[in-house]
C-alpha cells in the first residue's frame, strides 16, 4: 500500500514519517521509503550520516532511465522522450513491485539498514543552487509520480512517501496516488491551516485523509485539534525523549520507543490497511489518466511535440493481474 506524510514545515512529518518506516520494518513489512521533499532530511531521520545521505542517488537524474525502462515494448509510447511525469502505463509497460530488483532500484534505491530490518530508500535529489529561477521542484518529483503510475503494491508492503510541505503536492496528480495520507499537525492554527487545504482539495477525488497532532503537550491541545478537525483526527503524539536522542544522532534501540507512541504507531498501520481494503484498481486508473490528460492539454504536448492523449490504452487497469503479466513478458 502506499502512504503519503504531509503538512506544514517544521510539523515533524519527516520525523513521524521516519518512525512510521521502523515501526512496519519492526513488524516484518517490505518497506520502500522516498523522500519527495524539497529539503531531503530522510535519510538523516533513518540514521543515516551526511555524507550517506548526500550521496543518495537522485531519482531526478535518472529520469531517462526510469522512462525507458517504464516504457518497454509499449506500442502507444513512440519514445521515451515522449513521456511525461503522468504518462499511465498500458500494454507492453514495464510495471514495478515493491520487492525483488529492477534497474529503476538499482539506479536509485539503496539499502539502509534499521534496527530491525533493511528498507529500500530513494531520493527526489535536493534542489539545489543551481536550479534557483530556472527549474521547479515540481519536475524533480515528477520521476515519483512516474515510479507510482507504475507500481503494483500488495497488502502486506508498503511504500512511504515523505511529501514536500504545505498544499505544493497538488500540483499534479500524485496526491491521488495514496490508499493512507497522513497529515501531521501541531495544535496551532497555522498548524491546522493546511488541513483544511488538503481536506478541500482531496474531497472530489475520494482521498483517505488522517490527522496525526504532533507536538500535543495536554488535554487542552488534543481538545483543540479534535474541535478544529473533527474526526479526521486519528492519533496524537507528544514529547519523546527516544525522538530527541535520535535528533541528536544517538537513536536508542527502536523497540525502546515510548510505549503510547508505539500505539500511535500502530494505529497509523492499521487505518492504512483498512483503508486499503477499498482500494478499487479500476478508479485509481481512472485518476491517473484524467490527470494524464489535464497535463497533456496544459502543457505536455506543447513541449514533447506529441498527442500524449494518444499514450492512454483505454483497456488498461493497473491491477495486481497487470502486474503478473508484465512480469512474464518481461522474462
């Protein structure tokens, strides 16, 4: 399944998102951790060093690679140039899994070591100073979106999505791509302020969407958040002295967690399985190809020269079914 961390800047979504990762590498579940945002803190909230988690491939830079590879013998892709960061797959594409290898993982995945198990952790790449006032971080997280449009995940495993903050991830459809986001909030107004954009945005398009209060000191701030979001509130999460050694770069053993954050932790687990129990393939097609078209029309078939209309295989689902025959055409 996948799941989405999002809020505002400084709410501690990278750190909830990183405790989240160890809590299901605790419970045995394949992990693939990508850190989406524009200040890339997830490798060094997994204990990784600086220079570990600098020399973190970027996804961004591999693009070509991940076209190509994404693209296989789909007829309705004349190339890969042609593809765009919402391209759908269809007949013929390359689909990928949670487990096992490829060469888009092998490109820009690396392997971290936790206390209870390994996760695979890939990296948008940071955006740097030599982007300022000629590219958008929009097109670096576009080879996540691309990654997503073609991922097949079961129930058991997960894929974690540290978000960039605010609202920014609805500019392009990968907000829809999540059976769980989780919205990781302060007990402040400002801190609530981008709940209310998410909720906004997210409700045409059937998005499951949980709170998680973070930084809650008492009754008074859980009575607060609870009042401001009512029952989209799911679990609120205090001080921890476990979170402050890790801050510091001396992160005690996992299983030495605070035993209520332990139980938040959980809780998340068990709202993102049970909300994807409804996961409905055909609708999350459906979503992927209407975003396709919205930016095909804006701007994609202005810049690659092509009717990306022409790339959607209408008899198409993404499915689990897709999954096992790429696989075989693969092979």
């Amino acid at each position: 399944m996948k799941i989405a961390f999002v809020g505002k800047g400084g709410s501690g979504k990278t750190t909830l998102s990183s405790l989240f990762i160890r809590h299901l590498t605790a419970n045995e579940a394949p992990v693939v951790a990508i850190d989406a945002d524009i200040n890339q803190h997830l490798g060094a909230a997994l204990g990784l060093g600086e220079e570990e988690a600098a020399a973190l491939p970027a996804m961004g830079a591999h693009l070509p690679l991940i076209k190509d590879y994404l693209r296989g013998s789909n007829p309705r892709i004349a190339s890969a140039d042609t593809m765009i960061k919402t391209t759908p797959p269809g007949e013929g594409s390359r689909l990928l899994r949670i487990t096992g290898s490829n060469p888009v993982y092998d490109a820009c995945a690396r392997p971290v070591q936790l206390d209870d198990g390994e996760i695979q952790l890939m990296a948008t790449g940071p955006f740097t100073e030599s982007d300022l006032g000629v590219a958008c971080y929009h097109s670096k997280v576009g080879a996540v979106e691309l990654c997503l449009n073609h991922l097949v995940d079961g129930p058991e495993e997960f894929v974690v999505v540290d978000m960039t903050a605010g609202s920014d991830s609805f500019a392009s459809g990968m907000f829809t791509r999540f059976d769980m986001t989780f919205l990781v909030a302060e007990p402040t107004r400002k801190g609530v302020s981008v709940y209310r954009q998410y909720k906004e945005y997210a409700r045409d398009f059937g998005i499951a969407l949980k709170v998680v209060g973070n930084k809650v000191r008492d009754q008074d701030d859980r009575d607060f958040l609870r009042a401001e979001v009512g029952d989209d509130l799911l679990v609120t999460v205090g001080h921890s002295d476990w979170v402050r050694a890790m801050e510091k770069g001396r992160p005690p053993r996992f299983e030495l967690l605070e035993a209520d954050n332990r139980l938040a932790l959980q809780a998340l687990q068990d709202a993102a399985e049970d909300s994807y129990e409804f996961r409905d393939w055909e609708r999350y097609t459906r979503q992927m190809v209407h975003f396709h078209l919205k930016n095909a029309e804006s701007w994609g078939n202005e810049k690659t020269g092509a009717d990306l209309a022409a790339q959607v295989d209408p008899a198409f689902v993404l499915s689990e079914q897709a999954a096992e025959f790429s696989g075989a055409a693969a092979s």
